[in-house]
C-alpha cells in the first residue's frame, strides 16, 4: 500500500495566522484527499484535490479558507487560512491505494490560540 | 445522500467477550463499506473492506444490503484489540464517508 508523510504533526498557532500542511505520497496517485477531524468528532472531508485542476471542496468548506495545491503526483498542501480557535482539529490527508483502499497519513494536529 | 451511522460511542467488553460493532448506513446505489481502526498514538489504518471478505486480526463484517449493515464481529476479544473503530462508506467518486466511531475498551 501507499505510505503518506505528512508534517507537520503539530503546530499551535495564533489566530489570524495561516499554516500549510504537506502530504507526500512514496507512489503516484490520482486523487488526494483531505479531511478534517474535530475534537470528539468523526472525520469530515473538506476537498479533493486532482492534480493539474482546482480541487473540489465539499459543501461547508471553501477554497478561501483552504487552498489547496497539487502541484504533481505524489505531493498535495492544505493551507488553513486566517485561523480562528474553531479551525483546532487534527486535519489528515489520505489516498486510495489501489486495491488494499485508502491509506492515511499521521495527521496534523492543530491547536488555535 | 450518504450516511453512516454508528449508535455506540464506548463498548466495553471483557477479555475472550464476543464483540459486535454496529455500522448501518445510507446510501441509494451499490456501496462499499470500510471498517478503519484507530490504536492509541498510531494513525488510522484500514482493517477490512467488504469486497475483499476477510478476516483481519480475528473480525470479520458481512455487508447485508436488506438492512443496510456492516457490522464488525469477533468472536473472542483481547485487550490489544482496545482501539478506535470507524465504519465507511465510498458511494462513488473515491470519496469516503465515515460514522462518528466506536471506542472499543476490552477490560482483563
């Protein structure tokens, strides 16, 4: 199956500041996922992301607030955008890989201050 | 639309207890169901997928499409087994869907 580095783990930041997160995949793959998993809560998907096209974002959520850029095969950032204390969440990116389903990565946990 | 519903936030067993972890869920066409699990401090990993029709780790899920179900199941629990577990549905578009999870406690 797909392996998927994701960093950074953690990060605490102030609010109003932005932070990128990265996922590298050690395969090519065609769709990158994104999602967000807020405290207690079960994981929600926030965007698709294709590579060579704008990603696809789910309804709540919007490319304002999470840019997204796949700029090859095997690598995607999330960026969230002007961050508030509700954006605290541990946001994941995942892929499908192939036959064995869909890998995720370690997760980033965010905490707004 | 798709949903996935899993009734039970905590399910506490005893060791060598039969384990049950309810999944129903909705969806209009032919889905594909998930069960991902969760250890303390690891990232999700997948453990089954009803296509495949295996058996990972001692638990086994049968889809039953007349009631909408996925539930997992084994026979025999062990305190290793004591985890986070999450069932999803993919109803196209490679996306998944996921219940709010099941904590699983498996007491000696």
């Amino acid at each position: 199956s797909a392996v998927i580095s994701q960093k950074p783990s953690r990060d605490i930041c102030q609010r109003g500041t932005s932070l990128t997160i990265q996922c590298q995949v050690d395969s090519q793959v065609t769709m990158m996922f994104w999602y967000r998993q807020q405290p207690g809560q079960s994981l929600t998907l926030i965007a698709t992301a294709n590579q060579g096209s704008e990603a696809t974002y789910e309804s709540g959520f919007v490319i304002d607030k999470f840019p997204i850029s796949r700029p090859n095969l095997t690598f995607s950032t999330l960026t969230v955008s002007n961050m508030s204390p509700e954006d605290s969440s541990i946001y994941l990116c995942s892929v499908e890989a192939s036959s064995y389903g869909y890998t995720f990565g370690s997760g980033t946990r965010l905490t707004v201050v | 639309a798709q949903r996935v519903t899993q009734p039970e936030k905590l399910l506490s067993v005893f060791k060598g207890a039969p384990v049950e972890l309810k999944c129903n869920y909705s969806y209009s066409g032919s889905p594909e169901l998930f069960w991902y699990v969760q250890y303390s401090r690891q990232r999700l990993q997948l453990l089954l997928r009803h296509i495949s029709r295996e058996s990972i780790k001692g638990f086994t899920a049968d889809l039953n499409k007349g009631e909408t179900s996925f539930h997992l199941k084994k026979p025999f629990a062990q305190e290793e087994d004591s985890a986070m577990y999450y069932c999803a549905l993919s109803g196209g578009f490679q996306k998944l869907v996921f219940g709010t999870g099941t904590r699983l406690l498996v007491s000696p």
